[in-house]
C-alpha cells in the first residue's frame, strides 16, 4: 500500500485574524510541479496576481511505508506499556 500525500484530497481552509485586525487565509491544496511550476490539482478561488506563499511538503513514498512496516514491533519488551500508560495518565491528572 503507498501514501502519495500527506494531505487529504480537496481543499481544507482556515482563516484567521491578524494582530492588526486584517483577515489573514490558510488553504491547503494538493499540487503537481510540471516544467518547474506547481500546478494545483484543484480549483482555487483567489483573485488573478495574488501572492501567497508557499510551503512544500513532500508525500509518502511506498518505500518509506514498507521501512515503518518492518520497524513494526521493534520495541517489543523494550518498554513497559502498561507503565507508561499509567505514567501518562497521572501525568494528564496532575496537570488538570
């Protein structure tokens, strides 16, 4: 099985507020570079010449699924489980 994104499909968009009280807008979008320029894979709805900036993250290769599928159990009895649970737990409580 191979993950190509780490994003979901379609657009997910946040928008927020900046400390000058202007609207600032996140917008996550997937992407395909072809000659050397992104090309999103969905519609997006901002004014012609608008900038924004950028953030690349690369996707998930079927390679490095299969490298975390053969670390699968490697901490076996390397760590108590059930202790650390509990550790957390308390940990959780305390700082209620």
């Amino acid at each position: 099985m191979a993950f190509d994104s780490p994003v979901p499909t379609g657009q997910s968009e946040l928008l927020e507020w900046s400390d000058k009280g202007e609207e600032s807008m996140s917008l996550t979008i997937r992407a395909r570079v072809i000659g050397g320029k992104l090309e999103p894979l969905e519609k997006i709805d901002l004014p012609e010449g608008k900038e924004v900036l950028v953030t690349i993250v690369g996707g998930t290769t079927s390679r490095d699924f299969e490298a975390f599928r053969r670390s699968a159990g490697s901490w076996k009895g390397l760590v108590d489980a059930e202790a650390l649970i509990e550790r957390i737990y308390q940990d959780r409580l305390g700082s209620a």
